[in-house]
C-alpha cells in the first residue's frame, strides 16, 4: 500500500497543463461523436489529469458516462462541473436524469438547484417535462399532470410535451387518452422515433400486439440503437414465441447498452429457457452486483459489561469505541448518569438532537440534577435555541438560585441576542461567585465586544490573580490589552500564557494577528505555518492562514484554506463557510459563493448569518425570486432588532421586493423610533413605491434634524431623480456634496451629470478635479476609467486604469476592462494583461472571454478555444461571448458547431455589440 501511495506522488506534483487538456478534450469529443464512448471516457480522464477545472472535460464526461449507462458517475461529473462553476441552466437537466435513473427521484423536488425558477425557457420545459415523469414515479399523478400542462403553456406545439403525457395516460389507465396525445406528437414529428415508440406502447397495453410490433419496428429503423425500443420488442417477441428475434434484440442490448438491468434480465430468461443454467446465474449476479445491498448490524448487549466497556474508553478519550457500548447501556438503565457522558459525545459528534433526547430521558427520573438541566441548556444553545435555553435556566432558577445555573442563563441570552441581560445576569453570577471563572470568561468577551475595554481589563486581571497559572485568563487579558492599544502588554500576556502552556494555540494565534495587522507578513507566516503543522484541522489556524494569504494578494492559496476549513468545519461552525462564501463573492464569483452559501444552508439553515449570506449570494447570481424567499425567513429570524432589519432591508431592495423592505424597517422603528439608517433606507423605499410625495416630506425631517450631514440633501436628490426633475436632482447633491464632501457625495453628483447626456465633460471634469487632491480614491478612479471607456476614450481609460491598479494591483476587474481597452487600441500588451486578470478570477466569465479573445486574436487558437468553452459553459446566456466562441470554432474549422453557436448568438441580437460581424460570420458558414 504504501508503495502504491508513493507512486502516486508524482502525479499529486504535476502542474496543471490547460493546453494539454484542451487537446486532449477535443479528442474525447470527436470520439464521443462517433459513439466511441469507452475511448472519449479514456481521454476525458486523461484531460483530467492534466487540468481538473476543465469545465468543458467535466461536462463532456457527464454527458458521455450517461450515454454509458454509469449514471452514478455522471451525477458525480455534473455535481463537480456544478461546483467549478458551470451554469446551472447547462447541468440540472443531464444531473436530473442521473438522479432519476438511479431512483433519486425525490432530489428533483427537495433541492433548490432544480427550481425552475430562472430558467431559461428551454431548460425550463425541460425540467418540467423531467418533474412530470419524476412526479409520475413517485405516485403523484395529479403533480406530474400540472407539471405537463406547465410545460405545454410555455410551447404548445412542442412534440415531447405529448410525448411526456402518453406514459403518464397509460398509467392511469387513460389509454385514448394516451392515443390522442400520441397522434399529436406523430403530427408534429412524423419520424421521431420517441413518438412511434410511444404508440407501441400504447398498443401494447391494449393488447393490440400487431399494432405493436409495427410501431416498435417503426421506432428501430429510424433509431436502431433506441434502447426503450429493443426492450419492448424482445419482451413482446418471447411473449409470442418468437425467441430467435428476440436474441437477436437482446443482443445488440448488451452491445448498446451492457449494464441495462432490463436487458441483463431478458438475458437471464432466455438462458434459462435455452437450459442455460449457467448463463442464467452470471445474468442474474450481475443484476446483483449493481443493487449493491447494504448490510445492517444489530448490537447485542450485557447492562454491567457495556457500561464497564464504555466507561474504560471514554477515560482513555477513544470516544468513538465509547459510545455504543454507553449508547446500549443508556438504552436498558436511562436513569444512570452515564446519560451525561452519552449526551456530551452525542453533541461533540453534531448531533444535539440525539443528546437532547437522552438527556430528557435522564430527567423524566432525575428531575433535580443540575449539572443535566446545565448541560441540557447548552445543548439547546448549540442547536440554536437560546430563548429556550433562557426559559429552561429561568424556569430552574425559580426553584433553586444557582451561580452555575445563571451562568449558564446568561451564556444563553447572548445567544438569543439579549446581550444586555445576559451582561446583567453574568455580572450577578459572577459577583455571587467569583469561582464561576465561565461567567467571568463570558463577562470579558462581552466587554470587549462592547469596546469597553477598562471592564473588559479589569475582570481578566482579576481572573488572573485568582488563577495565575492558567494559560486562557493570560490570553483574555492579552485581548483585553491589545484592544486599548497596549500591544507591548498584550505581546508579553500572550508569551505568559504560551510559557504556561507551550501548545496554547490561541494565544499563539494572536501574536500572529498582532503581526498581519502589523503588516509583518513574514513573521505572521512562519508562526501560522508551524502552527498549522502540529494541528492540520485546527480552524483557526486555517482562517488566519486564509486571512494573511488575502491580505498578501495570494488569492489562490486563501481559498485553499478556506475551503480546508470549510472540510474541517464542526456541524455548527459558521465562520469557515460564511467566509468562503464572502471571498467568492469579493472575487466576483458567484456561482461558488452560492454553493458555499447552499453548504452552509444544508448544516444550519436557521441561522441568521446563514440566509443572509445565502441572499448575497443569490442575488450575486441574479437569482432574486429564491433571494426574496430566503430574506422572508431572514425577516422571521432577526426579531426586532433595528440594525439586523435594516441589513435585511438592503437585501429585499437588492432583491427588487420594495415591499418586503418596508416591512423590515417597521420592525426596526418598533425597536429603535429615530433610527437614522432605517428613515434613510425607508425614503428610497418611499421613492421606489412611487410616493417621492411622502420620500420628500421624510427628507426634509432628516435635513432639520441632521442639517450639518449630507443624507438629507442626497435623499432629497434622488426624490428629484425619480420625479424626472434633473435640473433639481443636481442641485440637491451639489449641496450634499458642499455640505459633507465625499465620496458618496461625489459619485451621486458625478451620476447625475452624466446622466444628462449631451456634453459629459462638467461630470469628467468633477471626478478629475476631485482626484488631483485625493488621488487615493479608489471608488472615484474606478468610476473615471469606466465612463473614459464607454466614451471610447481609449488612452485616457488606459492610463486611468494603470493608476488605479496602482492602489489596487489585483483587482481582476479592472484589469480585464484595461485588456479590452487595450484590444480596442489593438495593443499587444492586452493578451498579457488579459492572462493576468484571469489568474486572480480564473472562474470569472468575463476574464475567461477576454482572456480567449485576445489569445484568438494572438493566433493562439488552442488556448482560445480551451478558454472559450469554459466562459460559454459558466455564462451560456452571454451572446457576446457565444460569438466569440464560434469565431474561434470556425477559425479551427469546426463549422457545425460554430453555426450552433452563432444562432443561438443572434437569438437577441440588442445584447449583442458585435451582431453585424456575427451575421457576417454566419453568412459565410452556411
């Protein structure tokens, strides 16, 4: 074995080779189109071999592993083209029929990646058609029908609609009902093998065996190789004695078609009626052998020796041998305080659930045990269920006071969000009993958290002196110092509590984050990397890795580490997953934020922190119909607190649901009356309602409350803008811009210029002077350089650019909208540029297109097409970038497909800028 793993290391080594892969794809697809699909399969692993993000070899495997038959591995081909980033629209139908060809039909129904919602009409139908026969499966006949008849709203005359109604006719006994649809299907396609299929079948249930024969013969000689119907054919022939024709189907079944379960046992039949035996059993192990049984095993128990057994592990911390020794013991005395230690390994494996029910069991018989009902608490705090924590801690605190118990009270309401009352009930525990060192511990970070740094200070002080040898009061005070600025005292707490305990990662961890927010990188690393050695799944160590790998611009090796993280996470960890989801959304890739976002939605799909990331990235994909659904839970989950509304609020007006955030800021009044963030938020909902009369009268109370801001002034702007009333719009964001100069003042004025039309220079001339003094502004040089390329101002929006990847040197946007002003000069530097733009968003559609172009028109062909076929796959509805693809197809002699594209281009022809060039093309290809 270890052999066969050192073999393996020098393929782990080897770099990724795109070219390679791209070669090697096109390869795989000519084979695939001459149904060489074991060779194409050989080739598309190979490719993976040399470039595993190859979105196109993914794809292409998907589809050719279906044609296989293998429709575990396409599930598995199209989850992974699915998480590198291919567009949803392009993989749900094949990943649909994976499913369903492996008895996952509920998948169709219970996951969110196969709404239908979004989708582009042809997908759309599609999946309804899928759902219908999905629905039809699982005994919902009424489902399967409204499915049908939603499908055939959107394309009436489309032939698989009735094609998709026969099956479900005939299994509900509907047979002219199924004729009728068939004949439909045969006016619409006369020669469609699916539809004479069809009318075979309904034949056949009639008992019209001629009838069917002639339609299954149909069905084969205008598709000798359609599976469906060389089964219904043999079937029907040894039915009617005719087994000679009927091996001669089954046998071009096993050609076509080698693991069918239906063909291996038509195999077995005839085997067995040719005496066969021998045949027969292979026939039939192979069914066996692709059920794949799973075996169950049962435990058998004695009370004395299972707890014994139990308890010897748990003391030698082999948890996972403990627990179904104490499990099985629990089972037979639930009364025994084993309960306790059983409920702990429960929460620690992430399944409070199951620790809740043994514990309630254990109090049905102990009612008084404190340290369960303690315990209990913090199970439903780990759950979530802080305010039920908080009423079981009341509850029993009614019957006994206890300094443990309120402790534990407090602890819960900061986690239902009552930091103020769980700051009055720990200051009471721990003033009670100032042994309650959690309490203590809670009150620190509860100070900190609320900048009151001398409390925060004077309490681990105090936690120090009661226990000077313990490691974690000597970080809490290193905190508490760091945060007033005493970097030397915290520096010199942090080295205390390491001499204590030299494998104290936390307090190593933040001497490292005293060195990133130092700017010591180096120090920062070397600390990070020994750490990350002795402790490979610690989390924290990987977010700080992730943290310095972020700031240094490493982007590549910060989603490493986010993503490690993310595998090491607990079941109710969050940060990991919340910040993978924010990088991806900063990198400008949405589809991975999404499914990052999704993962974390399937651990804890109750937590606030979780939909509002899953809404980010939702809207970040332009999905704002789940966004909406996702934000009314968020608006359920956040209760009334006035700032968490209006983060929701923000949300529901990126969303286009007007409505829903207004809803969400009358919470936040109900919590805070004058909360300035909600009357700002609430007169551009007033604006986007059309009631400018009430978003003006709101307005003007904020410019007498607040006159020295400028909020007043610029909401009263943006009434005048949406009244149509320009000439007042500027007025009022000059003044906000004289009143409080900013950026945000700047941008509404510069916008509202701009808007004018007709000579933009004022607006040019604004953001430049500006510049002059605050040549720093990022938001400001960004706005510049993209209005000097919409002007065709090449030179200009070049070197605007180049000053603004001066302060921002990574920013992959800027840099792929410099490589297109630079191929607009035709500049032989925008290739490179383009390459660079792509390595810091190698899964961004717009880089890749750019990227593909250039190396197009560098007579890079190869990698043109390699890059092309990726940017297609992520973003299929770009006609742009469809054009640019069937420019490179036709270049490299690929005219059918090049066509393909190039309608499907011109489909819209006011989305796309290069539509006369893509007529052209497509005029010289037909």
């Amino acid at each position: 074995m270890a052999g066969a793993l050192i073999a393996l290391l020098p393929l782990l080594a080897t770099a990724a080779d795109p070219a390679q892969a791209a070669k090697l794809y096109e390869d795989a697809l000519g084979r695939y189109q001459k149904n060489d699909l074991s060779g194409a399969v050989i080739q598309l692993r190979n490719a993976l071999q040399a470039d595993k993000n190859n979105l196109a070899v993914q794809m292409l495997l998907a589809k050719v592993l279906s044609a296989q038959g293998d429709a575990r591995g396409a599930e598995v081909a199209y989850l992974e083209a699915l998480r590198l980033g291919v567009n949803r629209a392009e993989v749900i139908p094949g990943l649909a029929r994976a499913l369903v060809a492996q008895a996952k039909h509920a998948q169709l129904f219970e996951h969110e990646r196969f709404d239908v919602n979004g989708l582009p009409p042809a997908v759309k139908l599609e999946m309804l058609l899928l759902r219908a026969s999905a629905s039809a499966d699982l005994g919902d006949t009424k489902a399967a029908f409204a499915a049908v008849e939603q499908a055939r709203a959107l394309q009436p005359g489309n032939v698989e609609v009735w094609l998709t109604e026969v099956p479900l006719r005939i299994r509900a006994r509907q047979f002219r009902e199924a004729q009728a649809a068939v004949e439909q299907a045969l006016k619409l396609a006369p020669n469609a093998a699916n539809a004479w299929y069809q009318k075979g079948s309904v034949a056949h249930v009639m008992g019209d065996r001629a009838a069917a024969f002639a339609a299954y013969d149909r069905t084969l000689a205008l598709d000798p190789s359609h599976v469906e119907g060389l089964i219904a054919r043999a079937g029907l022939s040894m039915d009617a004695g005719k087994l000679t024709e009927a091996a001669k189907d089954v046998a071009e079944l096993r050609r076509i078609a080698p693991t069918e379960a239906r063909g291996l046992y038509l195999r077995a039949l005839l085997a067995e009626r040719d005496g066969d035996a021998v045949g027969a059993r292979a026939a039939l192990r192979e069914i066996t052998a692709l059920l794949e049984p799973v075996p169950f095993d049962f435990l058998r128990y004695r009370p004395q020796l299972l707890m014994l057994a139990g308890l010897a592990q748990f003391g030698l911390g082999e948890r996972e041998k403990a627990k179904p020794f104490l499990d099985a013991f629990h089972r037979q005395q639930p009364g025994s305080p084993v309960a306790k230690l059983l409920a702990q390994l429960h929460v620690a494996e992430g399944q409070p659930e199951l620790a809740l029910e043994v514990l309630d069991t254990y109090l049905r018989q102990q009612p008084n045990d404190g340290q369960a009902l303690a315990l209990k608490a913090s199970v439903l705090m780990v759950q979530g269920r802080h305010a039920k924590a908080t009423a079981l801690m009341q509850e029993s605190l009614r019957q006994k006071d206890s300094p443990t118990l309120r402790s534990v009270l407090g602890m819960s309401m900061i986690g239902g969000g009552q930091a103020g009352n769980a700051l009055a009930e720990l200051e009471r525990a721990y003033k009670a009993d100032p042994k309650q060192t959690q309490a203590g511990m809670a009150l620190v970070n509860l100070y900190l958290r609320a900048q009151q740094t001398a409390k925060a200070k004077a309490v681990a002080e105090a936690l120090v002196r009661q226990r000077p040898a313990n490691p974690g009061f000597h970080n809490l005070l290193g905190m508490a110092k760091a945060q007033g600025g005493d970097s030397a005292g915290a520096i010199a707490s942090y080295n205390q509590a390491i001499k204590l305990d030299d494998k104290f990662v936390g307090a190593k961890l933040n001497l490292a984050r005293l060195e990133i927010a130092a700017k010591s990188y180096d120090a920062a690393a070397a600390r990070l990397t020994a750490l990350q050695k002795s402790d490979e799944t610690n989390i924290d160590i990987l977010l700080e890795l992730a943290l310095l790998a972020d700031r240094r611009g490493q982007f590549a090796d910060a989603q490493r580490w986010l993503e490690k993280a993310v595998d090491h996470a607990g079941p109710r960890e969050l940060r990991p997953g919340l910040g993978l989801t924010e990088f991806h959304l900063r990198r400008a890739n949405p589809q991975a934020a999404l499914a990052a976002a999704r993962a974390l939605t399937a651990k804890l799909p109750d937590e606030l922190a979780v939909q509002l990331a899953l809404a980010r990235a939702q809207l970040a994909a332009g999905d704002s119909t789940n966004a909406r659904a996702t934000l009314s839970n968020a608006t359920r989950t956040a209760t009334y607190d006035a700032a968490v509304q209006v983060e929701v609020a923000l949300l529901q007006m990126a969303a286009g649901n007007p409505g829903g955030a207004a809803y969400n800021l009358q919470k936040a009044f109900a919590d805070k009356p004058d909360f300035l963030p909600a009357h700002v938020l609430m007169t551009e909902v007033e604006i986007r309602q059309n009631e400018p009369a009430k978003a003006e009268a709101r307005a003007r109370q904020i410019v007498q409350k607040f006159p020295q801001r400028a909020i007043g002034h610029t909401l009263l702007g943006d009434v005048s803008a949406s009244r149509g009333q320009t000439a007042a719009a500027i007025d009022a964001y000059r003044k906000a811009h004289q009143t409080e100069p900013s950026t945000d003042t700047l941008l509404r004025l510069y916008n509202a210029l701009y808007a004018q039309g007709g000579d933009r220079q004022p607006a040019l001339q604004l953001a430049e002077q500006w510049l002059k003094s605050r040549p720093q502004d990022r938001q400001v040089r960004r706005l510049l350089s993209d209005s000097y390329a919409r002007l065709g101002r090449y030179p200009a929006a070049k070197q605007s650019y180049e000053a603004f990847l001066k302060l921002v040197p990574d920013d992959p946007e800027a840099l792929n909208n410099l490589a297109n002003v630079l191929l607009r000069m035709k500049d032989p530097g925008a290739q490179k540029v383009a390459e660079q733009a792509l390595a810091r968003s190698a899964s961004s559609p717009p880089a890749l297109d750019t990227a593909g172009w250039a190396a197009h028109l560098a007579g890079q062909q190869d990698r043109a097409l390699q890059l092309l076929r990726d940017a297609r796959l992520r973003d299929p509805g770009n006609a742009e970038i469809r054009y640019h693809l069937a420019a490179v197809l036709a270049a490299t002699g690929r005219r059918t497909e090049a066509r393909d594209e190039l309608e499907a281009a011109l489909k819209d022809r006011r989305q796309l800028e290069s539509s006369a060039a893509a007529e052209d093309l497509l005029r010289s290809l037909k």
